[in-house]
C-alpha cells in the first residue's frame, strides 16, 4: 500500500526507501459542460494514479485538485489559481518529497490547462538538479486508441471525457445531457483567424462548454481508455525505474 | 449533494444559487509521529466539511492536502509547500468562487502551521472586499471538550488528535505504535528559553514527532470531539449564512 | 511610413490618430544549426513586420530580439531570457502604446519558445481591457503551403525556416552546412515516451540543433511561404481593423 | 558603549570583534488608545534593548519603528509596512551584520503583530545558515509578573503596556485617559465564534483601540515589569553568547 | 509638538487634521570612515527633520535607520537593505499615512545612495494619486554654502559631512582621525574609465571609505551648513503646504 | 564579422571562443521632440555599438529598443517597460551570453533613464561573479567635446543628440522643427525646489519635450560627437579586453 498520506512516518520510511518514483495527480475543478461533474480531471488523474499504489517502486502522493482554468471562469463552478500559483504548488511539493530521497517523479495529469504551468516546474526542478518530474497527460497517451473509437477532433469535454468518466464514476455522467453538451460544442478547441489563435476564454467558442462530439460516449469505450492508459503509464514508470538519475539532468554545454 | 467537484454546471448553478457560504477543507500531509498516517491533517478537516454537504445553503470544495509543514520536515514523508505559495492557492481558489457568486466562506482547517497564511489570505479577500473566509481551526473549536477527555497540553499527533483519526479512520492508526510516540514526545509544543520561543522545527523538542500524550487516545473520545466540532461548525455555519455580507466588510476609518 | 521609431512626436501623434492596430515583432537570438544565422526568428518577425509599413491604419514597433529561448542554452551563441521576464517586457511594451490611444495589436512572433509567455500577455491585457494584442506565428498561418513544399515534420531550422531566410536574408545561410544540419537533427520536436513529453532541452533529441529536413530548402521555396504568410498576415489585420474594440474583451458570466 | 550607529568603522571593528550577539529593537507606530502615545511599542522595545549597551558581547542596532499594524489602521496616526516589507526589512538588515561575523542575534520586539513576520524571517537566516535571530516578545518573558500585578487578560494598550510606558516616559502617558481607554475596551483580542477567529481589526472588537483594563496601570508595576523583562533578556543573551554557532543551524534529516 | 510617536490617538487626530505635509527622517547607519559615527546619515536626517517639529501644519514620522548601502559592505558595521525593500518600507509607511489624510510629504534624506529608490517610491505614490513625496537631500540644498566653505568635490564622510555632523553630535566625531580619513580618501566619487562608471563598491576607489577632504571640517562650518539646510527644508514645507494637492498630480497626455 | 545574430552557430562559437567583450546596445523609443525620431536613443546606441563589429575581441549583441522611458509618456509615441523589467531583460540576456564563455560585457547605452538600471543589473551580474558588465553612456564620454560644441546645460532632444542623429540618421531629423523644440524647451532637465528635485515627468518642465537648445544643431558637430565617443568606447574595450576577469569582482571585507 503506497498512498503516502495514509503512511505512518515509520512505514512511510520503508516505503519511501523502495520506492524509485513518485506519482502526483493533478487536475482541476472546472465546467465539463452539463453531462460531466466539475471534478472530471482531477478524478481521472486519480484514478490513473491509483493503479501505482500496488508498485513497490513507487509512491502516490495527493490529489492536487484545484488548477489552471481562468478560461473556463464564465461557467459556474469553475475554479481556478494562477498558472504560477499552481507552478510553485506542484514544484514545491514535489521538491519537498525529493528531500526524502526520492528524486524522480511522474505527474499525472488530466487537465490540459495545467500542462505549460506542469512543464515549467518540471524543468526548474530538473535545472535544479532536485527532481526529475515529467508531465503525463493521459490523453496524449492514448491518442491512437481515442482516434479507434471516436469520430471527433474534440479536446473538452468530448466523448473521449465523457467516456472515461462514465467508466469511472458513473454516478457522475449525465447521459441524457450528452445531446445538449454536444448541441452546444464546438467541434475543435479556439478558434483561428488566419494563423491567430483567438479563442481566451472557452466561451468565445462554445456554447455548452464541451469541444467534440460526446454523444459517441459510451462507459466500455471508457473502460478501453481507462485500460490502455494505464498501460502506459506503467511502462512510463518502469522505464523511469530504470532510468538512472544522471542521465535524467540537463546536457552540458555541446 | 453538494460537493462542487461532483456537480454538472447545471446542477452546480442551482448549487451557487442557494448557497450562501462556501466550505474549503484545508490541511496537510506531514509526520504525525509512528502511530497516526500522514494525511491527518486534511482527512479530519474533509471530514469535518463533508459534515455540509447536506445543507442546501452550503457548497464544499475539494480539499487541499498539502500545507505549511517545512517544520516537520526532518521526518519521512513530510510534503510541504511556502507559506506565500499555500496563502495564494487558498486565496485564489476561494477568490474564483466569489466570482460565481458565493462570496462567504468558512476554511476548515487541519493543520496549526496553515493557521497565519490562510489568516493573510482571509485578510486580503475581505479587505479587497472579495470574499469574507475565515478560517476555522476544529480543535480550537473544541478545546473544552478535549480538557474533560485528556490530561496533556499537546499540540501535535497527541491524544486529541490521536482519538480523532482512531474514530474517522481506524485504519489509518497504528495503537501499538501510541506508546513509542508518547516516549519520544514533547509535553508541549516548541521551546522557550527566558521568553525567546525557540524551537523553529519540530525535531528540535520532540523525538518521535509527537507532542502530548498520544496513550489516552481511544475512539470514543474522538466520536465526542468530532461530535463537537461537528456541532460548532453548523453553527458557525448558520451564523454566516445569516450574517448580512455588508457587515462583513472592513470598517471606515474611525 | 509608420514605423514608429522613425516618427517624431509631431508625425507620431498622426499615425497614431489613424492607426487601428499596432504591429509588434517578437523572436529570439539563439542557435539555428550549423547553416541559419541566430537571428533567423527575430529577422523573420522584423521581415513579415514591415511589410505592414506602408498601411495607414497601422503602426509598426521595434522587433524585440530575445525571447524565450534557454532550452537551445547548451548550443553557442543562444541568448534568452526568462518566460516571466519576456512576458512583462511584451505586455508593457503592447500596454505604453495603448496609453496613446492603439488598443489593437498583433505580435508577429517568430519563435514558437515565446508563444505561451504572449499568450499570457494577451490575456492578461485582454483581462484588463487594455489592448487586445493576440500573437501570430507565422508558421502557423502557413501550415498548408509547407505541407505542399516540404516532406518533413520539422520544427526548428527545418526546410521551411531555412526556405524563408534564404529568401529574406541570403548572406545568413550557408548552403554548405545544409547537410551536416540534417544529418543531425531529429524528425520531430521533442521525444515522447509512453505519453510523457520529455526532451526538455533540444539537445536531449537533435545533434545539430535542427529538426527536420533542412536539405529541401531552396530560396523560391521561401519566397512563396513568405507571400503565403504576408497575405495571411494582412487579412488579419483587415479583420481586426474591423472589428470593433468592445467585441474584443472577455465574455460576461455566462 | 554598543550603540553600532555610534561606533566609526575603526571602533566598530572593535566592537563587532568582541560581540557575539547583536540586538535588534523592533516595534510599531500605531495607535494605542486615547492614554498611550502611538510610539509605545518601538519605544520599549529600545528601551529594553538598551539596557544591553553596556555588555562587551553585544552590539545593538538602530531601531525599526514602523510595523505590521495594518489592523490598527482605522484608528488616527497609525502607520504600517506589509508584513512582507518588514520581513525583508528585518532579515535583511540581520543578514548584512551577519556578513561582518555577527551571526547570532535577538529581535527584541514591542509589538504583536510583528511576531510572525518575524519568526518567518529567523527561519529564513536559520535555514540558510546565515544567522539564528530569535524574536524575543518583552511581554512573553514577564507573562507571569503580569499575572501577579494585573486581573486583565489584556493584549493592547492595557494595564501592563500601559504601566511599562508610565515607567519609561512619564511624558508620553495621559492618566487622566485611561478611563476613557477602558471604557472603550473589549476584555480580550478579537473575537472568537464557534471557534473561528474574527476579529480582523482592531475596531471589529474595541471602541477605544484598547483591549484588557489599562485603569490598572501605575509607573511602580512598570519598573518591576523592566526590571523582570530586563532581566530575562539578559539571561537570553548569556544563553546565547555561550550557545556554539552549530548547535543553531536546523538538524539534519531525521 | 508633532513627532507621530509621541501622539496619542486623541491628540495625533488633532494633528493630522491640521497637518498639510508630513515630514519622514530616512538615512543609513554604514561606514563614514574612521573619525564619523555610522548613523551620520539617519542622524543628519533626523536632526533636520526634528527642525519641523513646532511647525502646526507638519507632523514627523519616526526615522528609518537603515537604508541602500551595500556599496559599502566591506567596510565594519556597515547595514543595509535591498533598494527594493527599502523603497517599499517607505512607499508604505507613507501610504498608510496619507490614509488619515495627510497626502503631502518630504522625505528629508541623509543617504545618497537611497536617492533612487526615494524617487522611484515618490513617483509610484504620486501615479497612483496616493500621496506626493518627493525627497529632499539636505546636501543639495546647501550645495551654494559648501562650495564656500570647502574646497573638495567631496561625497562621502567628507568635509561637509564631517562638519555637520561635529555640529550634531559632537560625541560622534573623532576629530584626531580626520587625517587617516582623508589620507586614504579618494579626491571624487567612484571611478570613470573612458566615459563608464565603474566603482560599484566604496572600497574599489577609497580606502579609508571618505571621498573629499574631512581635514577641513570644523563645527562652525557645520553650524552654518545646519542653519542654511534648515532655511531651505523650510522654504521648501512652505511651498508644499500651500500647493494645491491637485496640482501635484501627474499631467494628463498631452 | 561578430554581429552575433549573423552567425550559425558553426561560426558563433568561433567568434565566442575569440570575443573578450560583449557590447549590448540599449536605448528607448521615446518622445524626443518636434524634430527627432522616437528612435533616437536606440538608434545612437546602435550605431557607437556597430563599430565594434570588426573587431575580433568583441562581439555585438542585439540592440534592446524598448526601456524605461515612463517620465515622457505624456508625449505621443513613447513607449516603455518599467525599471524592474528592463533590468531583467538586460541581465538574463549577458547572463546567457556568459554562460558561453565571454563574462565582460559593455551595455552601450543611449538612454539617461535606463542608467539606474543597468547599473542595478551590473552589480548583481558582479556581485554573482557572472559577468562584469557596466553600462556606457555616450554623452558622458564626450562631455567635453560637447562643452566645446553647444553653449547649452541640455539634456534630452538638445543640441547635442539633436546633432548625433543628422550625422547618423539625416533622415530621421526634421531641421525646420529645430526652433519650435527649442520654444518650448526648458533649459535644464527637471525642476529644483529649495533642494528637492521634482520634475517626475518630462511635461511637467518642458512644453515641447526637448531640454537644451537644440537649434545649435548640425551634423558636422555631430560627426565629431560621433568620433569623439566613438574613440573613447574602443579605448573602453582595449582597457577591458586587456582587465583580467579576477580583478573584476567584488573586493573581499576590508
């Protein structure tokens, strides 16, 4: 059992001992439009992480549940820090795991606001030489696997979402507001005026919230989502396991 | 139901409709001596929060698990971030609520060491006139209730806190443990030397981590004090759902 | 004439009184192989810039030549600075102009390292109803016609780069080293690895600097991409001449 | 004679050479009530502080006068800094002392509200290993004086500030306004409801700015007040001076 | 009398009311060389300062002690502060009084090195229309007199300084180290190779740390220099008094 | 050939492994007048800088076209950043440079209000031992020359720049507005009041926004301007190329 909060510091010792890398969900609280709860990324990024917690060589830290999502402020419930604010949440509490011994860290990721904000952190620390921390978002992950089962661009609140959720926490999908969501989607994320990308805020762009078609959801192609990235979060981590800490810092001057 | 994260943005605008004060579980994850998990901190205070969801003028936002703890950091396992970093991601993520409309909040607090940043950031909300978000500490809600139950000063992984986690999570409490973390504790928090407090990190008074007497710990009493605490809060609760919003502001200069 | 350094306050004060929109370039001072010249990104920018001199309804910035450039640091001759730091310079620049009455602009950025710092730019001027100033790259804009000229994925001192500065800028490429850039580079940006986007710094994937196929490069090539691209360019700002100020700024709540 | 602003840099030399602790006085300019001047606070602590000129261990510094008073501020005349700037202000100044090879030192503080802003700083020099600077509170080292001389729980203006500035400056003290002072008092500080902490300003919970019973006061309870705090602070130095510079630095990873 | 300090808040409330202008004491306690006290510049500051104190349309802030000097810091005893820190300790100080109404005020400044950051504090302050507060160099004022008296370019612990400060403070002039001081002296200040200001720190062009020629000083001079600075500060709070606050406001765009 | 943006980095890393010196051009686009081009300073900087190009101990960076120009911003065109950015963009760009080997570094500089900057910047880059790098300012080096040429004390868009730009830039100097600038131009820059320098803004003193008597123009004295200054920046050069870099740093505590 590796979810350190629930660790005394005796066992926690011991486990922080075995373990080569940390897991650390992040995500955010924000409209999925009207079939997904507001929780949707942070709930998928623990999900994912979940599966680490029978790993020896790993240790899953808590969920950070409150992200970088300013742009969808115009619809209710959406919650949201500053994108440096988020940075030096995510850096700090990763750095203050790595004074623990263990240096090398995955954060799984389900919100794709968070990532520049997840990118720079991850590379102070690795200038630093504190902590190597690499972004996974679970998306990019299975991106072969979403282009299989859906039809659709999408990239907010879209079938690929709305199916994971689905399989994860059924309670928290609304099917019968899957044709709204989708009646008011856009069918790609922003909006582009000859090479400009316009598109600040969600709502320049979409009426319900959602990007894509989430009425092709479905909670078995959630559950093949669900699968296969997990996958590759596994064989992330155990190529990170392998992966020795000095060949994980920066190159010297060529 | 109203957890935020588990809302659509449909329900979540009825949620904000009605509401009237908003809840935010605050805490940390950091050594509480051998016997007790790591998570104490924000367990007890989800715990405490998830007691509104029930109350239709009430919303609950995630909890933040990671706080002000840099004094515990000498023990395994010990997450921390800055005060200036726990300070605004509180302050913001409270500040975007507002934005939606719930502009009174109450921050159910876990951990002693996050007391003087969300005391800054309750400060600055009100005087900017954002929010009004006091925080609340649940055991200086129930210090009379713990002085009936336990014989100890205290302050960190002691009886009191001890008797809480046993009722919440009795999973998450190792009693064989309780007796070392007494041997190895402090009587009270911190060190004085001729009016001087000393003592800056946890380690320099306490070799266990603990301060108090983790020994009379039993989950009864920790029924008791949840029951108070519990009791407290609803009714502070009601007393700022009450409380006009214009009297929560600053007064002009006198 | 407009660009603005060249005006004296007496000829300043007319452009300004006519012009709709700003044009600020951006780029960077950093490595671009062994054959393009460090300046590729800013000349670029300073290249597409000024061809919107002769318009009335705009007026022309000075090209700030160092961008956010630090993961090109271990190749010689690469400057940079911060992101934060980039990002005030841009935004304060953009906002000093708006005080004269040009609340309209279009960054003309040549470097893909700077586009989330003017991204954040924009939005915050957006936010505050100073200017709105969305970034153009111009790459972006001519996606389709290097899909036509070139066979390679490419990304940094590829065949389309090297295309438009041998069209710009004979005397800073070398055709000779065109070679030994490809021989080195990598096909893509970055490596990914089960989902995790490493490759952090360039030279953790590319031996040269490059990446992509340089060796398709001929001046005929540029030219093309860089009419393709002034054209693009000059229809936006069409559009945004036209497009009224209060049509810019944030949405209301939903 | 240890005043450092009094010493030329060749008697400094000397001064610096033989001192082992310097002593920095720090207080506010903020109101306290219609019986005590606003200086009250920087004024004590100097006056204590001085008491240390005569020691060849010690080196004084110049007094800081302006606080974290923000929450006097609707009171007339009371100045205040952020408790960030006197944070920075205070380490700052202890740190270019530390530079000459003073590195241990006391805060003698007269004022509340300084009191985490100035722990924050002794943990920030503590940390870096460039000095151990410990607050030191005058009324925390005669908690129990007071006790005896006083039936007030007090904590602004009261019985026991107001007697140690009758004691100090006869001048700066209006007895005939401390019945005023105490009819506008509230019996404690702040405000607690249902365990939250109000009670922001100091007009939240007092009309006259005063809290606890200054009718109390007399210039005799103010001389056994000097004399005990006195001699408290003393006895810190000595602890101090003896104290090995190693056994100041934080421990090391349990 | 109106020294702030020594208000209560009945009287102070009276002073402020009639106050036009405040005046704030600010200087440094950093090395004069060997024959002057290191607080001469707080001293001097104070000492013109404290000329005001009979005026009813003035009240005098409490003396900031420590200012700019690291220039100096290889030199004994020498304090400082960053110009950050120090600009905003002032900035602040004199906000929080302009919010009891008292929106004029003179920063008599004993320091030259705190005269930037004074400057750019005082312009902050007067865009934001919180407060005007330009700072008075009591050397500038009486830059007619010295030249009459001395025959130095002088600039540090010079003979002006020296002579002033004999006049001050008597106790704090050791007279039989003037010669030391101007026989390791440098005739100006800093150093300038073909056009570039080097000398960054006191010690790269002075040994003893004086600039000028302090074997001139005496105390008549001083005397002279006092009664000449004081006239003009005077002079000066007479034209402040009676400027109309809305003319000391920034001018509008041309 | 060493304008750093015209190499490859085949090439740069030749000129780097030869350049002593760096010269970086700094400036503003501002307001000079009725007769000058906003670009004047940039564009002076640019050109003292540009005859460095062929020497093979230097190489040339580009030109910063943007700074701290606030002061003039009533006046059509001006544009600025604020001090702390400026000083950044200057400090990260020769902090990056130095990282590839050249640590001296001359910032040419053409615009009064960056000096306190730069100089700020400089002595961070010093006192890191990063880079000894002081700024340059044309006019200072050729005070002389310019006592002999123009019967004016000047300042900004007098005789003397006036003169500069119809040497460098005919085009960018309108002759026939010489007299109007100089109508409504004040003599000396800012404004003194019994001692205290007010003058905040630019129009707050000069109508026109010339300081000088500009119709003393002509570019003959500006060719000389130009020689004059030109030979004391290479004699600066020598100097430096041949100042070994351990004399560059900061002195040890006396």
């Amino acid at each position: 059992m590796s979810l350190l909060a629930e660790h005394t510091t005796t066992t926690a010792a011991d486990a922080i001992e075995r373990a080569e890398v940390a897991v650390l969900p992040t995500g955010s609280t924000e409209q999925h439009g009207p079939a997904l709860a507001l929780g949707m990324d942070h709930l998928a990024a623990e999900a994912f992480a979940r599966t680490a917690v029978d790993r020896d060589d790993t240790v899953v830290l808590p969920t950070i549940p409150v992200g970088v999502s300013e742009h969808h402020r115009q619809f209710d419930g959406t919650l949201y820090v500053t994108a440096e604010t988020f940075e030096r949440y995510v850096e700090e509490t990763i750095s203050s795991l790595a004074a623990h011994g263990v240096r090398k860290a995955v954060v799984v990721n389900g919100h794709g606001g968070n990532s520049d904000a997840l990118r720079r952190a991850a590379r102070t620390l690795r200038d630093e030489e504190t902590a190597f921390a690499p972004p996974w978002n679970w998306w990019d992950s299975v991106a072969d696997v979403a282009d299989d089962l859906f039809d659709e661009e999408g990239g907010h609140a879209d079938a690929m979402e709305s199916s994971l959720l689905w399989h994860l926490r059924e309670d928290l999908v609304d099917p019968d507001a899957l044709e709204d969501a989708e009646a008011g989607a856009s069918e790609a994320w922003g909006e582009s005026v000859h090479g400009a990308a316009l598109g600040f805020d969600t709502i320049d762009f979409s009426e319900s919230g959602a990007v894509g078609r989430p009425t092709q959801a479905d909670p078995e192609k959630g559950a093949r989502l669900f699968d296969a990235g997990r996958d590759q979060l596994h064989a992330l981590l155990d190529w990170l396991v392998d992966r020795p800490l000095e060949d994980c810092w920066p190159s010297d001057h060529k």
